[in-house]
C-alpha cells in the first residue's frame, strides 16, 4: 500500500502538507472509448514505491466499472432510457420516503456526543475532539460537528466528504435493517450535514489529511452513533474498539524486494448493540465489520513476518448487560530484516471509546515491541525502529458494552466464564455473580446480596504493561494513568 508520499504506507503522523503525503491528481480519465491512457498510468506508477501492487488495485477498479457499464448498458437496451431513468427516479422517491418516515419515528429534539482520537501526531498526547449536536425535527435530521476541535497541524484533519459519509452511515444504521441493500441518492435527502471550513472535521487546503478515513473518520461515527443512541435508545451502539494499523517497511531477504506489511494487523472488536454482545474480531467501526483480514497463511507467505498469537484474551472488552466483543492479543516474530514501524493508523492508547446506557468502556489499547529483554511501548503516530527478531504485540481492546452489566442474566454470565471469554474474577467484580472456582454453579444467595445494591467501587480491565495481562483496575483509573 502506498500513495507516492514522503513515507511507505500513506499514514505518516509528520507529513508537512497535503503534498508531502501523497500524488494529488485531480479527476481524469483513465480509460477513453475502451483503450487506457499510458501517460496518465504511467504518471501514477512512476510516483508510489509498489507500482505493481497499485496496478493491480487500478485494474479492479477498472474491470468493476466495465462491468458495471456493460449491465447498465444491458439494462437500457433491454426496456429503453425512459423507462429506466424513471425507475431511479422511483427508487430514490421511494428510499428518500422511509428513510423520512423512520426519522420522523424518533422523538425530536438535538442530542449531542463526542469522541476523540489520541492526538494529531505533532502535538503528542493531546486528544483532538469530535463533537456532535444531533437535531432531530419531523421527517429530517442535522448533524452539526461545528463544536469540533480546529483543524491541527498533524494529519487527523478530515475533508468534508469523509464527515459527509461517516455522519450518513451512522445514521443509516439506526433506521430499519431491512432498507440496508436498498439505500440511495433518495437516502440523503433527510440528512443535513455541517461541517465548517477550518474545523477538524473540515479542513482547509493545504492540511494533512492522512488519517481521515481512519482516525478520525471513526471519531465522527462514534460520537454520531452516542448522539443517536441518544434518541433511539432501543437502538443503541456502544463504541467499537480503536483501531491498531501499525505499518512495518522493511527489506524481505527472500526476494531483496522492499516491502509495506499493512495485512493481517488486527482491531478490536464491536461494541454491543441493544439486545446483543458485539461480534470479536471484525475489525473497525469504519467498516462495520465488512472488511475482513487474511490468513496467518497468506501473511506469512508475503511477508517475512512468523505469526505466533492471534487470540481473544480474557476481560478484555467494555462489560454490560451486552457486552463488547473480545479484545485481541496479536503477536508477530521478524524473521526479516531491520527497519520501521508507523503507528499512523493506531488509536486507543489515552482515549476509550463510550459504553452505552450504562455499559462500561473499551479498555486502553498497547503495542509493544519485545526485544530481548526490553519491553518498548509504541505510542499511536508515532514512528519506531524495528530490529530482525522482534516481536510486535498489539494489544487491540474489544468493544464498549450497552447496559448495566448488574442486569446481565447469570446464564450468559456462566457462559461467558466457561468460554473464558470472563473471568470467575470479572463475574463478581464487575457482573455481580458469584460462581463455584470449580463447577462454576452460580451462589445465588450471594448473587443476590451482590446484585441488591449498586457497588460503591466499578472495576474495568487494564493491561498490565509490565505482564502483557489484562487485570481488573477501579472505573477509570487506566484513563488517569495514561494521562
């Protein structure tokens, strides 16, 4: 993966200007009447470190659109412009009257919300801000991000067409899943996005703009989705895990071929829904679970990288009556060379995403780099050497939880503790119940003293930076550490 920028990768935290962070070519085509414009591919092939990867990313795009083209093509011929330009039209009359009539199904009023990446990569451990002021009024809705922070020198600034996209798929998927496959230009019509100019969430020419789709692309759908929560309750989305790109450049000594390794790095996990615990290891709220990650096989076959954990670790999610997916230990040997590591794409190290309606938070995220008997942390932004024998080991926190995890039932508990996915430890601190070490039958006399009356301390988890395990610390006491 790369865009031609002052680093491999695209994520680079110190880019000085747009310029320095990628080829910035205006819309042009690429394909004329069905033959390929050499001079214009060869303009961006000679410009990005992989041209052989990037071709064959252009290539996809381009046999898609053929493709596209021919149905489309098919579809005129078969019933004629007319009638099919009148079907569109029909569509969108017909998706833009839902999506009103499921808005005007929520109470009106403007709830707000907000969420924040770790910081900007220049100014270090200073979190920039989304804010959100969601107004809900008959059968439309504005999201206003203008309380957001000012743009920053470093490279989180999104373009308005990113805020424009996060803030329409947030609030998509509040509205009946059964409109899912059938939403279009009719779907926007309701929606009323403000973003202005030289706020974070729009950022004036000529910032950087690196970590847009990422950082804090997932910052406006998180404090999106806590607003909306806000009005539709039984509807409510706890905040996903952060998201843990770390990029390694290096020399493969197989080939002697530079490399990026940008696969198989995984996220946390989703945050749980009304009515359901969040799915582990789908990757980003950006995405909604539907990009998924390679093989351990396909890794290692590209990348001179040994994968030696991937595993859902024990605690490590935002509790609830539905609980966060769980958080993921991945854990990689370099059998490479020396080289460089990028967090660019990282968040969650000081910064958690919300719990819902009383469900706890996405725990803190690490990674850290074993070397011999050092154990280096590795901030988010941040750039770091990497030594031949290496591990890396990303710790990506699960998903915030919905609901007081008081009100779980204590079947789903036991489960939960069989599955090892809680700990007997985490059921009565943070549960509530009381379980047998042994047959893991629960103690209902104690459950229920436990369960009588709210806790005069909460307990979260937290890793153990010096262990690598997660424990159980006070409510809140991983935040004021970190800061």
């Amino acid at each position: 993966m790369d865009t031609g920028g002052s680093f491999p990768g695209g994520y680079f935290a110190n880019a000085y200007d747009i310029i320095a962070e990628g080829l910035c070519i205006q819309p042009s085509k690429v394909i004329n009447c069905g033959v390929e414009d050499a001079a214009v591919m060869a303009l961006i092939f000679n410009n990005v470190r992989w041209p052989v990867e990037t071709r064959i990313d252009c290539n996809a795009m381009i046999a898609t659109s053929k493709f596209a083209e021919n149905r489309i093509v098919a579809t005129l011929q078969r019933y004629g412009r007319d009638t099919v330009l009148g079907a569109i039209h029909e569509m969108m009359d017909r998706t833009e009257r839902a999506v009103r009539a499921e808005i005007a199904a929520m109470p009106d009023g403007t709830y707000t919300g907000e969420a924040s990446t770790d910081d900007d990569g220049t100014v270090l451990d200073e979190p920039v801000t989304v804010r959100v002021d969601v107004t809900i009024k008959g059968d439309s809705i504005t999201l206003d991000y203008s309380r957001s922070d000012a743009q920053r020198p470093g490279f989180v600034n999104c373009i308005y067409a990113t805020t424009y996209a996060r803030a329409v798929a947030s609030t998509i998927i509040f509205m009946d899943p059964a409109l899912a496959n059938f939403h279009n230009q009719g779907s926007l019509r309701p929606i009323t996005v403000i973003a202005p100019p030289g706020n974070v969430t729009n950022g004036n020419y000529p910032c950087t703009v690196g970590a847009s789709p990422v950082n804090m692309g997932g910052q406006v759908m998180e404090a999106s989705i806590e607003a909306l929560g806000k009005a539709k309750p039984d509807r409510s989305i706890a905040a996903w895990g952060k998201h843990r790109g770390d990029y390694t450049f290096a020399v493969d000594p197989r080939s002697g071929e530079r490399y990026v390794r940008t696969t198989f790095d995984y996220d946390g996990s989703a945050g749980a829904v009304w009515g359901h615990d969040g799915m582990t290891g789908p990757t980003t709220l950006n995405t909604l679970g539907s990009v998924q990650r390679g093989s351990v096989e396909e890794a290692e076959i590209r990348f001179p990288w040994r994968m030696l954990r991937l595993q859902a670790r024990t605690d490590f999610n935002g509790a609830g009556r539905w609980r966060g997916g769980g958080g993921i230990d991945w854990r990689a040997l370099n059998e490479g060379s020396d080289g460089r590591m990028a967090t660019g794409s990282s968040d969650g190290d000081l910064t958690q995403g919300k719990g819902a309606q009383g469900g706890q938070p996405v725990p803190c995220c690490r990674t850290i780099i074993l070397r011999s008997d050092q154990k280096i942390r590795v901030k988010p932004h941040r750039m770091a050497e990497i030594k031949k024998g290496d591990i890396i080991v990303k710790l990506s926190a699960g998903g915030a939880g919905v609901g007081d995890p008081f009100q779980r039932p204590l079947e789903n508990v036991v489960t939960d503790v069989r599955d090892e996915k809680v700990s007997a430890k985490a059921a009565r601190l943070i549960y509530g119940v009381v379980l047998d070490p042994v047959t893991l039958k629960v103690d209902a006399e104690a459950t229920r003293a436990l369960r009588s009356a709210p806790p005069a301390q909460r307990y979260e988890a937290e890793i153990n930076e010096e262990t690598l395990e997660i424990e159980l610390k006070p409510a809140g006491a991983q935040r004021e550490k970190a800061l």
